[in-house]
C-alpha cells in the first residue's frame, strides 16, 4: 500500500449495507426480484429474476436496488460470496433475502472504485463465510469489518476509470454477440422453420432480403410429409442418419498418466456453464495421448457441435479447436448436408423436443438412442452452403470478439491487483 493511502472499513465506506427482501412471487406481475442466480461472473444478469406480488409501496425505499450498488451473495452453496455491481436499472428492481446490498457512500468513496475493490476481494469474501458444509452463509458483521486501501479521490476516480475501460469494452462485445447470435438465429428461423421465402415464392412475390442467385436455390410450392408441409424437394430424416451422434468418456481420474502433462482439451458441462455465446475456446482440464485413447470417440475435430446431455440438458457450443468430451454430451460430427451452424441452430430452435425426451429420476438425461430418432427437415446442399456461408462471418466475429474479451479480461486482471495496492501509480501508467 501507498504510503498516503488510508484503511477504512466496509462499513465506514457505506450508507446501506442490508439482505434483500423475502418475497412472494407472481409469474408475471411486481417488482423485479434478483437472485443468487442472477449474480455470475461479477456481473448482473437479469435473465434468472422473477418478480414478487407485492407492489413497491410494500418493498422499503432502501431496498430498490439503485446505480452502483454492490451486490454480493450472502448463502448458497457454489454461489456464496459472488460479487457485482449494479450499473443499469431500468425498472424497480430489488434482491431477495439470500443477497445482500452494499450502497456505497459517495462522500466517503467513489463508488465504481469500491466495486472494482470488492471484486477483487471475493475469494476473500467467500473464504469470511460461517456455518457448518452446506448451511454457510456471510454475515453482515463480518463483511462490515472487511478493511479497503484508498488513495486520494482523484486516484480512485482514476483507476476506477481505467479498469472500467476493460469492463466497457467486454460489456461492448458481450452485446454485439448477441446482436450477431440473434441475427443468425432471425435467418435459421426465416428459411428454415417459416419457410418465408418459399411462401413469397408461392404468392407470386420477390423473397425479401435475399440475392437472386439464393432466392433460386428455394422451391416455390411445398409437399406433404410426415411431419406436415414441407417445402418440395426439401427431405426429413432422422437426426442420426444426417450427421454422426458420438458420446464421450472419463479416464480414470485416480491414474496421472491419463492427465499429468496433458495437452489435449477434454470438456465437461461445466465448461458450457459460463459461456456467453454458444463457442467453446478451451477447457478446464487436459489430457494426455493416453488418456485420449481411453474415449472411444478420441479427440473429435474443430467444429464440432457439443450438446450436454444430462447436468444440464441443453447446454451448446461450437468447438474451435479439437477437443475429447466427457459422458455428460452428445457430439454431433456435422458435414455438407447439414453444417454445425445449421445444427446449432436447429438444436436452439428444437430444443423443448429434445427436452422433452430426456428420462431419469436422479436427474434428466436425453441418450443417443433417444436423440438419434428426432427428425429435421433438411433444405437442398446447396441451400445448406448458402446459409453456412451467411452465417459463418457472424460467428468467425463473435469468436474474434470473444478472445478479445479473454485478452482484456486478463490485461484488466492483472493491472487490477497492481493498481489496488499502490504497486502501480496511474500517474506511470498514464505516462
């Protein structure tokens, strides 16, 4: 630490330090509830919330969470002592009593330096955590007590400047994957599930938004099926007979040659937990050349679409380099008939069908014998390459986007620690 840097408590630096509410949800009505799903990556995603019925006269003033609000997850077990900072609310918003909020007092602290502060400190905060395995939870007190290091304001303002850049500039590129997933999504559903321009074609009219050389390439009426109309020309057939279903498997975990020294990426369901966009860029563990042979499917090529079978059902990813794959996936070994981005898609838009035929009481699982049989309506090879090669620059960007994101992530992680200690002045890195 600097020796100007003064050491203030959590508690000194905050005007408002509470658990959230205990509410009782409605489906679609009241006021935004966050919860400790909510809280991942130390950042907010409002995708897990729910609402509550009760109206905003019955939740306190204090606990509408407002801008810069910290949140931190206070029990629950792989989620406790998860940190993030509230930068947009567009509605009322609140958290429910498993989420504590931390207001940071502007007079005392420029509030976007504590919360990159607080980020930096959550294996800190995890590790404050009491209770016996399984009941832990973080108390208020504790917390509280937990000591900053502040330089002057402007060095706050300063810093919090600096590494707010990084977090802008991921959040940027998290938002123009979805734009460009969104965008693919719009097509796959356009062509192949409305059939919009084969109806333009079937009503005397021009097929909006395509070429003349892919407009061509659609019939211009459709035929009966065993799954209803379907363009003419235009086949269903099973999944498995289109592209290759393979499963994965888990060498020996107690046997280091099957890991020690590995190079070879080998993925789980866990991986898939954190993606934002459905591409996978590498793995937690390795293995050897050993431990590959050990999985009858060995080491499945780039491109490859991965489907989790079971701890979830559901979750997708492309993989960009050749990787092995545990018990817990489907991978689908896509070709000219039916693309990977063809599949990703047909999988997203499918998905409740493939849900749906999952079985088991500990927890659900779709096998391959089950996934084999579902049938999917397949356009001409040529149509095929004519959607591949429009959605291929839209995913080749959000991949490009989502290893800039890890680079910056890191530069931004390893400024953070510099920075928050005095070790790095921002007068030497701004010079």
């Amino acid at each position: 630490m600097a020796t100007n840097w003064k050491t203030r408590s959590l508690r000194d630096l905050s005007i408002f330090l509470s658990r959230g509410v205990t509410p009782s949800y409605t489906e679609s009505e009241g006021i935004r509830v966050l919860n400790q799903k909510c809280i991942r990556d130390q950042t907010v995603n409002f995708a897990p919330s729910r609402r509550t019925d009760t109206t905003k006269k019955n939740v306190s003033e204090d606990k509408l969470l407002k801008v810069n609000d910290i949140l931190i997850n206070s029990t629950g077990e792989g989620t406790l002592g998860r940190v993030a900072q509230i930068k947009i609310i567009s509605e009322p918003t609140t958290v429910d009593s498993h989420v504590t909020i931390l207001r940071p007092n502007p007079l005392e602290v420029d509030p976007s330096f504590l919360g990159c502060v607080v980020r930096y400190l959550q294996p800190e905060i995890e590790m404050m955590a009491e209770g016996s395995t399984g009941q832990t939870e973080l108390s208020r007190t504790r917390l509280g007590s937990l000591e900053i290091d502040l330089p002057s304001t402007n060095e706050q303002r300063q810093i919090a400047s600096i590494l707010g850049a990084f977090d802008e500039k991921v959040a940027v590129n998290k938002r123009m994957n979805a734009t460009l997933e969104a965008m693919a999504r719009a097509l796959f559903q356009s062509w192949f599930v409305d059939f919009d321009p084969v109806r333009a074609k079937l009503d005397g009219s021009k097929p909006v938004g395509i070429d003349e050389s892919t407009a061509k390439l659609f019939p211009d009426t459709f035929q009966d099926s065993e799954i209803g109309n379907i363009p003419k020309g235009w086949t269903v057939k099973p999944i498995g007979e289109v592209v290759d279903c393979v499963g994965g498997g888990t060498p020996s975990t107690a046997e280091p040659k099957y890991w020690v020294g590995g190079t070879h990426h080998w993925t789980t369901p866990k991986d898939f937990s954190s993606l934002q966009s459905p591409i996978l860029l590498n793995t937690d563990r390795k293995l050897t050349d050993i431990g590959i042979a050990k999985i009858s499917s060995g080491l499945l090529p780039a491109g490859t679409l991965l489907l989790s079978s079971r701890a979830p059902v559901g979750y997708l990813a492309i993989a960009t380099m050749p990787v092995a794959i545990n018990q817990g996936f489907i991978a689908l070994k896509c070709n000219e008939y039916a693309s990977n981005y063809f599949m990703l898609n047909w999988c997203q838009s499918n998905m409740l069908e493939i849900e749906s035929r999952a079985t088991g009481t500990t927890f659900a699982e779709i096998s391959k014998q089950n996934f084999r049989p579902i049938r999917v309506v397949l356009p001409s090879k040529d149509l095929m390459s004519a959607f591949t090669a429009k959605v291929e620059p839209l995913y080749e960007q959000i991949t490009a986007n989502l290893i800039q994101s890890q680079t910056l992530t890191f530069l931004r992680d390893t400024l953070l620690p510099k920075l928050l200690s005095g070790e790095l002045s921002v007068e030497n890195l701004q010079s």
